[in-house]
C-alpha cells in the first residue's frame, strides 16, 4: 500500500502542532496545567496516525466538520479565555 501525503493531512498536521505548542505553553506558564494537557490530548487527533488509530477502533473517520469545530474550540479557549499572548510573554521573560 502507497502513502501519499496530500493538503488536508499536512494541514491537520501544522494545526496539530501549533496546538500541540498551545497545551505546552498552559501546560508550563500558565495557572491551570491540566488545561495544557487536556488542549494537547486534543491536539493528537490532528496528525494522521492517530486519527487512523481512532478510526480503527471506532470504525469510522474522525469528520472534517468534527476537526473544525475543536480547533475552532481550542483557539477560542487559547486566545479568549486561556490568556494565550500573557503567557508567551510570561515564557519568554524565563529566557
């Protein structure tokens, strides 16, 4: 079986990172750890082997509209209410 990689799952990958970067910041800067853990175990279902791995047990692909609505969610909560800028600024004050 060939692997390819096309747009959509190096898309979800990128975004996957920069959630992946998100749950580490709370994780370390910010007053709610558990938070940062919790956007970086959301963040896994972004890279490819790991929505393949969800779609064997479950039996069915994780849907675009699904995707959307929590990377919707996790740059809502990130930027609105989780201070996301606050503590960038706190992280590179530590540098």
């Amino acid at each position: 079986m060939e692997k390819t990689l096309n747009i959509g799952s190096i898309a979800s990958s990128l975004f996957g990172l920069i959630a992946i970067a998100i749950g580490i910041i709370n994780m370390f800067w910010g007053n709610d750890p558990f938070y940062g853990i919790f956007i970086f175990l959301l963040a896994l279902v972004y890279f490819p082997p790991v929505a393949a791995f969800v779609e064997r047990i479950v039996g069915r692909p994780i849907p675009l509209l699904a995707k959307v609505l929590l990377g919707a969610f996790i740059l809502w909560t990130a930027l609105g209410v989780g201070e996301l800028f606050d503590k960038i600024e706190l992280m590179l004050k530590n540098f």
